[in-house]
C-alpha cells in the first residue's frame, strides 16, 4: 500500500468517525471528547503505520545490501574465471 493510500483511508475513517459522532444524539462536551479521542487513536494509529513503513523499507534497504554484496562477488568471480580462460587460451597460442 503506498503512502498516498495510507493517509487517503485514514482520513476517510476519521471523516466517517466525525460524521457518526456529530450526528449521534449526545451532549456537546461528550461530542467533544469524542472527537478529540478518535483524532488522538487516528494520530496513533498513523504513527504506527509510518513506523512500520519505515522498519519495512530499512529491511529493504538491508536485503538489498547483502543481495547486492553477493551479487557483486558473484561477478568478480565469474569475471576472474573469464580472465583465466582467457590467460589459458593465450598461452596455448
């Protein structure tokens, strides 16, 4: 889910949640209280989201180091191999 996402289906939930909480017969400070809860658990609940989008892409960013790292020596050794066949070839010539 990309970040854009994310933040779309926060702010339709709290919309939503604001919406049934103006609408929903209650005294005014209760409403308040209300709403000032849900914005605080919105607030929460997006900071865990950022966070584990960020331990997400720093897994990312490791796998990709230690991929990237085998990978590179995988091509060193094949191209030193390269080199020797071609070392052989020329001394038999």
């Amino acid at each position: 889910m990309d970040k854009n996402s994310i933040i779309s289906f926060i702010a339709g939930a709290a919309a939503g949640a604001a919406i049934a909480i103006l609408f929903a017969p209650d005294k005014g400070s209760n409403t308040r209280e209300k709403i000032v809860r849900k914005a605080q658990e919105g607030a929460e609940a997006a900071k865990n989201e950022i966070a584990a989008a960020k331990e997400a892409a720093r897994n990312l960013k490791e796998n990709l180091r230690e991929t990237g790292s085998g990978i590179k020596e995988n091509l060193r050794e094949k191209a030193l191999e390269k080199l020797d066949d071609l070392e052989r070839a020329l001394e038999r010539l």
